[in-house]
C-alpha cells in the first residue's frame, strides 16, 4: 500500500532554492474523480450535509465541530471531541486542502474523500450515528434535503454515496491559494521575508521536503515512519509510538509507525501537532520533527527561519456563504 | 419585575381579523441601545466571538452551537447540550429575532442581548469558561482578535464589555422578515392560504395573540404563568412544573411557573417545544397550549388550521458570510 517516495526529487532540493521548478504554488482547483464530477448545486448540498449537526446522534457534532471551515480547518484540539464528549484517538487533519491528499485519514485508510467523508458519522465516539440508515432516514424526514438532493441527483436520491459524493464535492472546493509563499515561486520575491527565506532554503537543505514535497506539501499520498530515530526523552513527553499508526488497520508489523505525511498548508493556524496532538507549538513540532526523522539539533535562529516560512503557509481562505440548512418541519429529529 | 400586560388590545384583537392594525409585520431593523450603537466593524466582530468555539472551556462549544444561526436560531433539542456534553435545564430559545425581546431567557433574567451573551460563556453546564477574566485572555492571545478589537474600541479594548457588546450588535442583525404572515398583513392577500387565514382568525378568536402579541408575537417582554390550568395528564407526560421559571432566579412563590413569552416565529423551526422541549411536534404544542392556557380542547381541524398559520411566521433568513475566526498562531489555545 505504500507509494514510497523516490528520492531523487527530493535529493535534487537539497542544497539550493534555485531548483525553482521543485517548489510548486498551489493549484487552484483539485482534481476530481470521475464518477464525482462536480456542480454549484452539489457543491451547496455538501456545504450543507457538512455543516449540519443533526447528522450525528445527538444533533451536536457536525463535520465542521472537529474540522472547522471557520479556522484552520480542524478544531485546535489534541484530540477531537465526538457525541457525549468523547475523545477520538487522533488530532483532526485539516480539512482546507485535504482535496490534495491522495489518501484520507492520519493511517491513509480511506482512498478518497468521499470515502472519508462516510466514516466519522458512524464512528461511535465522532458523530455516533448507528449506521448510514439511520443517516439517510433521518435526511429523508428533511423536507429541505429531499428537495436539494432531488436538484443534484433526481428523485429519491437520499443516499449514502450521493450524501458521501456532495460532501466530498464541497471539500474540493476548500482550498488556500495565494500564501506568501505562493506568491514568491509564482514571482512576486518580496512576498516572503529575508528570514522567510533563509527558512526556506533550510526546510530544503535539511531535506524536509523529501517527504512534506508537492504544492501540498504533503507527500502526495506517500507514507512515512514517524518517529525514524529513537529518543527517549521525546517519547516519554509525547508518546508518539504508542499509536501504531497504519499497523492499527493493517496489523502488520511492517506498517507500524507509519502514518500519511500531512500538509504543511496553514500549519501554523492547526496547533497542536502531530498524529496525538502533544505538541503545542510549533517551534517545538520544528524541533522534534528534525531531531527525530533527521537526527538533528536545530539551532534556535534555524526553529525560527522555519517557523517563519512555515508562516509563510498560510494561504488566502475563500470567502464562503453560509449554508441555511434545511428546517426540522415542526417536529424534532432526533 | 412584571410587566404583567394589559388586556385590552388583547381583547381588542379577539373576534375577527379585520382589526388589521392589530397585526404588525416585523420590523427589518432592531432598535439599539444608545450605549451601543452599530457598525459594520462591531457587527463583525461580535458574529466571530458568537460562531467561535474558543470561547468554551474545551474549544468545542460555540454561541451557535446551540443557537444555530444556520438552523432555525437554536439546536431543535429538549436541553442544550454543553462542554462535557452536559445538559442545560432548558430548551435553547433562538437567537432569530431575539433582538425583540425586552429580556432574556426563559425567566427573563437578562435585561438586554448585551446582558445575555455574557452567561452562558461562564455556566459550567454551558460554555464552561471560569470567569471572564479567563475569557479576555485568552482572546488577548488571538492576535486577530487584537486587531478586531482595536477597529471597534480602540487600543487594548479586550473586555467582557466589549464582547458582549459586539456579540449583542451581531445578534440585532439576526431578523427575519418577509414571512408569509408579514407579506399578507403589508397587503397581499394571497400569501397566506385560506387554511392559513382561518388559522390566524383562530388564533385571534382564542386570544393566543393576548400574549403571543407584538410584531414578534412574544408579549414585548410580559411574562405570563404556565401552565394557567393544572392537568394531571399532560403534567405527568410533561412534567412542566418541574421547573418553577421565574422562581428559580426569585426565590418568590408569587413568580412560580412564570415564563418570559417566547416568539412564534419560526416556530416550525424550533421543535422540540417549551421551556423543556418536551412536545416533539408542533401540533402537540398548539393542542397543549390551548388545553393549559385557555382550558380549549381543539379539533383536529383547528389544530391543523392554527399550525398552519404558525408555518406562516417563518421568515426569509438573511444571506451571511461565513466569519474567517482569527488564527491561533502556531499555539494551542487552550
């Protein structure tokens, strides 16, 4: 299942940003899959299903509660906070940009979007929904849902996949073009600082982008081992290893540890960091990314040239309507 | 504290609906108070501090949470659901139109929006922050916040009173005018259905509008008792004593089972119904209603006719912008 990334791209950033065609901006639109092709009119009905608490057993928890359109796309939490205030096992990915990972979830155990978008409303410490079923009836009982779901896929469309397909649709559309750093690979060379810069070139000289590389910065779907290195002094404050990572679905022993390389778009807006949330900071989550998958000691003028590209990051957010979602018809849902 | 309300326009109004000035369309703007005048600014930055779930003790609950801005103004549950998951004691009233009640809550302990929003941040059931104190430094941590701030007060301007007070312009903005009721009593006849008419005329015939009166149809700020007729059967399916309303907050015996009256707009949004959200269905609502206020059995027929008419109070909500919520700048809040 592992797309391990070949190295010469990577090798090739060492050393010198003058490699500028390595360094991609943000494409403005994603790709969608065939049998998804997206309109205004699914796009509005996704916004809706993904925004709506009443896809969760106690009308509470939407899609957004845990991955936040009004922030940086997750909820600033180490662990996120499902039905009945239960806590998930990992710290939310962000859902701006998420159309750019080649695979979903923090162990990539999803394939798709629309794949995604179907789990967390049936895990039962997220939304709690006892199955898709009880998804679908409760939207049917919806006067407003049949009618926008009929307007996107004909009559009695009420589905899973067409629920799952909308959602899906509307998060391709949550993408941050225009960082800073955008700007300054697109041309504009005083979009990011001197010391911005300096950063810049390091990520690449320490080889950073070997794994977070590609415009999303995010590996494209790759996997990697996290921690490489041992250090017990890390593992005793923030016990990464005790989550197992892709070896938790796959249970192979080879698997273990390994986990999705997430974006680093907008990173400095989703602290804490990491698949368990357990660093606050991220001029930490800099220092322990380099002593652990690199084996280096970052000086303190080095942690903060990158923490200020990583600022760098944070893309132009689109202007979004907010959805009105479609009434409980005098009576209650749930 | 009673404005306990006159009975003649009440009385005025029952027997026929050709006494159209007694049916007032609801207004497009809310009236202000003089020490918190509106701007765009203001009203900004007070829809940021309502949708932002950082102003709750676990980052997780929202103004909106359980006044849905994008539902019908509230969380269609029986209790609100808070930090921790735990349950408040009372239904959720919405947040539409509530810029024309003359207090707040369901005892009416608020005298303003302003004096509302500052509540539930700090009950432990609620938003479950400390105390303000807790509050404003942590929105002195968002930098945005800052500068919002600053646009609006002035240089370090972060203060309960200020958040209040933008919260309170932003929900002043939350109206919904132009429903069929309004449309038909501003002259066009054929908004509402003649099904829709013989209801209003039903409701007027009754006396309903003796305290559902006012363009909001909530009695501008009366409070009246319920339920007026004891009736051991609706009692032990509903338990509506259980909560002694006004008392709770007086102490009184004379305020016992005394509520402020709620709006009957958008009533067909807001299921479940009362100040226990203990009637699922609007129907119920409207026959329980008659039953303990006015000791009326309905037919089935007048039922129909009455909650069609209240589908006729809901408004045309306004297009809003999805507030960007300032970042955390590469740090955890909370």
């Amino acid at each position: 299942m592992f797309k391990l990334r070949s190295l010469v791209t990577a090798l090739a950033l060492v050393g010198s940003i003058s490699v500028a065609s390595a360094w991609e901006a943000l494409p403005t639109q994603a790709p969608e899959p065939a049998d998804n092709s997206s309109s205004p009119e699914k796009i509005e009905l996704g916004k809706m299903l993904y925004h709506d608490p009443r896809l969760s057993s106690t009308g509470t928890v939407s899609c957004a509660s845990c991955h936040n359109t009004m922030l940086g796309g997750e909820d600033n939490r180490s662990f996120s906070m499902g039905v009945g205030a239960q806590l998930g096992g990992r710290s939310a990915p962000t859902v701006w940009n998420s159309a750019f990972n080649k695979v979903q979830f923090w162990d990539g155990r999803a394939a798709s979007l629309e794949e995604q978008a179907a789990g967390p409303v049936t895990s039962p410490v997220e939304m709690g929904m006892k199955n898709w079923d009880e998804v679908t009836t409760r939207l049917k009982g919806i006067k407003g849902y049949e009618v926008a779901f009929k307007e996107v896929y004909g009559e009695n469309s009420i589905t899973k996949e067409n629920a799952t397909k909308a959602i899906a649709a509307y998060e391709r559309t949550l993408i941050t073009p225009n960082s800073p750093y955008d700007k300054f690979v697109t041309g504009d060379k005083s979009a990011l600082s001197a010391q911005q810069i300096r950063g810049m070139e390091k990520v690449a000289e320490l080889g950073c982008t070997s794994c977070h590389s590609g415009a999303a910065f995010n590996g494209a779907g790759t996997f990697q081992k996290f921690p490489v290195n041992a250090d017990g002094f890390l593992e005793a404050k923030y016990h990464f290893t005790k989550d197992k990572g892709v070896a938790e679905v796959s249970k192979k022993s080879q698997d273990e540890h390994f986990f999705k390389v997430p974006t680093l778009r907008n990173i400095a807006l989703t602290a804490p960091y990491f698949h368990n949330g357990s660093v606050a900071t991220l001029d930490e989550a800099v220092k322990v990314m380099a002593k652990l998958q690199l084996n280096k000691e970052l000086s303190k003028e080095e942690t903060a040239d990158i923490v200020a590209f990583l600022n760098g990051l944070t893309g132009e957010f689109p202007k979004q309507t907010m959805p009105r979602l479609p009434e409980t018809s005098g009576k209650t849902t749930n």
